[in-house]
C-alpha cells in the first residue's frame, strides 16, 4: 500500500481509492479536499494509469498552483504530464489547436477586464447611448450571462429582440457590435474562452472526441463554483468515459452526476 495513503483519515482513503465511475465528495472548509485529491491522482498513477489521461481542474490560478506544486512533490516529474490548469486555460489550451474551427486564429488575442471595458465603453460612445442607462459593466455581465446561457449574438437576438422593453432590444444590438469587435480583432475576452469551447465542441463532434478519448479521469476542485458553461464542458469530457470526481463545499449546492 503507497504510504500517502497512511496519512489518510477512512473517508480519504475511500474516495481516493474509488477511481472508476462517477464520485461525489462533499466536505467543510479546512477537511483535506485538496489532500485527498492530490493523493488520488498519486494513487491513480500508481495503478499504471497514464497521466496523460488524466484532466485536473480547479477555479483559480493559486489553487492550481498550489496543486501543481503538490503533486511535483508527490510524484516528480510524471506531475507535469497531468492537465493540472483553471478552466480558463484549460479552454486557451484546447483553443489554441482548433480556434481555427470556429474562424478564429490559433493565436488569438486574449482580453482581460480592462481591454473589454475599454471597448464597451467605445460601443456605447459610438451608439450614443447614455452610459448611465446603459452602464459599460452592468452591460458586459449581461452579455457573459448571455454566453453563459450558450446565447450567441443572434440567438439573444431572437430572444430578445422583439422585447417590449426597448432597453433590451438595444442590448441586443450591443451584443452583436461587441461581438463583431472581438472576431474581427482575432480576440476572445475570458468569457469567450468557456463560450467558445463549448461551441467547438457542439459543432465539431471529432474535436470533442479527441478529449473525450484522451481524458479517462476527470476531477474537478470546488465543484460548487461552476457556472452553467463549466458545467458542460465537465459533463462533455466526462461522457467519453464516466470517469469524474467533483469535490465540493457541502454548504453549499453541488451538481449531481
């Protein structure tokens, strides 16, 4: 028996070694998620699993650090053969091989908060619109709930715009300016790299199939923080082999497999 496995109390020690199907871990603050994750992964590879297939994701840059590091420490260099990323780059990475699929190029430009709400503010400027009624970021987290809901520009469109409120109907106007600005800037804004994911994967099944093939085990930290896009994209690798470990805070509400 590996001796990290000593070093677990008998709930780690069952979810650890439980590598087949789908697994459900609920735990408080402070109780060992990150431990028990890390040895499950060292335990996997002990079994002779390649760590290539295997996909590690957590919510932010830290906490996959942090991870990085301890599965370094526990297993050397075969560490850096596991997708150990956030989702976000995760999603830059698969992008960077197929955003061609999606007419975009493989070397997109990435914008961060300051690059989007320079250029919403330019929209609204150009519209002549009031930035009181139509503020620069109330309007961006409209538009990353829309492509939260898998609504493109178009689809919002038809949603909304035969809205009888008018305030509506001119975001969607605004969605597709935004919208056009990135594309033909060859950019994507963080939402776009969930967004456009997914989209990848919908509408070219080969792509999806890559991943689904090539992540047999799929684990995801802090389950509970998901939106409705990570949701897919979890529940989209995952339907190749069934494999997946979500762990989450049992405070708070967890999507079930």
């Amino acid at each position: 028996m590996a001796e990290f496995l000593d070093s677990l109390n008998k709930e780690q020690r069952a979810a650890v070694q439980q590598i087949d199907g789908p697994l459900l871990i609920m735990a408080g603050a402070g109780s060992g998620k990150t431990k028990a994750l890390t040895c499950r992964i060292a335990y996997m590879l002990e079994k002779g699993i390649d760590p290539h297939k295997i996909l590690a994701i957590t919510f932010t840059n830290k906490a996959a650090d942090e991870l990085k590091a301890r599965l370094e420490k526990m297993l050397g260099e075969r560490a850096n053969d596991i997708w150990a990323r956030t989702f976000h780059s995760a999603c830059v990475r698969i992008l960077r091989r197929d955003a061609d699929k999606l007419g975009y190029p493989r070397d997109f430009t990435i914008y961060d908060t300051a690059d989007r709400l320079s250029i919403m503010k330019s929209i609204i400027k150009e519209m002549d619109l009031d930035d009181k009624v139509y503020p620069p970021k109330a309007i961006l987290a409209r538009l990353d709930a829309a492509r939260d809901e898998l609504l493109s520009p178009e689809g919002f469109a038809a949603k909304y715009g035969s809205s009888s409120d008018p305030r509506q109907r001119k975001i969607a106007e605004i969605y597709k300016v935004y919208a056009a600005r990135l594309f033909s800037a060859g950019a994507m804004d963080f939402d776009d790299l969930l967004y456009n994911t997914v989209r990848l994967f919908q509408e070219h099944q080969d792509v999806l199939e890559h991943y689904q093939r090539q992540f047999k085990y799929v684990l995801i930290d802090e389950y509970q923080d998901t939106n409705n896009l990570q949701y897919m994209l979890a529940s989209m690798l995952a339907d190749g082999w069934g494999n997946i470990c979500v762990v989450g805070d049992d405070d708070q509400s967890i999507y079930r497999f």
